[in-house]
C-alpha cells in the first residue's frame, strides 16, 4: 500500500471518533437541556412549585405564630387570674 492510503485510512478513523465524540456530547446536551427544563418547572410552577411551597410555609408560620400569642397570653392572663384570686381571698 501506499503511504498516502495509509494516511488516508487513519485520518478516516480519526474523523469518525472525532463524529461519534460529537455526537455522544450532543446527547448529553440534550439531556442536560430536558433535565433543566424540568428543574425549572419543579421551581417555577406557581401551583406546586418550591416558590409556592415557600409562600405557604410563610402563610402557616404567621398563622402559628400568632396563635401561639394568643395561647401564651391568655395562660399568663389565666395564671395572674388565679394568683391574684388567691391573694385577694
């Protein structure tokens, strides 16, 4: 065979894993851009997204939080109440 054949055929080789490597990196970048797609979803949506669930950990930690107010201030009223009943008898 000649030199240049030779040449020629490991060229050919080379440009074919430098294609497959290609595309193999294609794939991949695909499925980076679907699984993207679907974190954003997961983040964004505004029905059972991370933001709403946030909004409504918010939402119940205001409402607790006031009623644990309402529960601490009406057991001291109740516990001053009861003191001072006892004082005055």
């Amino acid at each position: 065979m000649n030199e240049n054949t030779e040449v020629l055929i490991d060229l050919k080789g080379s440009l074919e894993r430098v294609l497959s490597s290609i595309e193999t990196v294609k794939d991949k970048q695909d499925e980076m851009a679907t699984d993207i797609a679907k974190i954003k979803e997961a983040v964004y949506n505004p029905d059972e997204g991370i933001y709403a669930r946030l909004r409504e950990l918010e939402q119940w930690k205001g409402s607790s939080t006031r009623l644990i107010w309402i529960v601490a201030t009406a057991t001291i009223g109740m516990l001053a109440a009861y003191i001072f009943r006892g004082v005055l008898q």
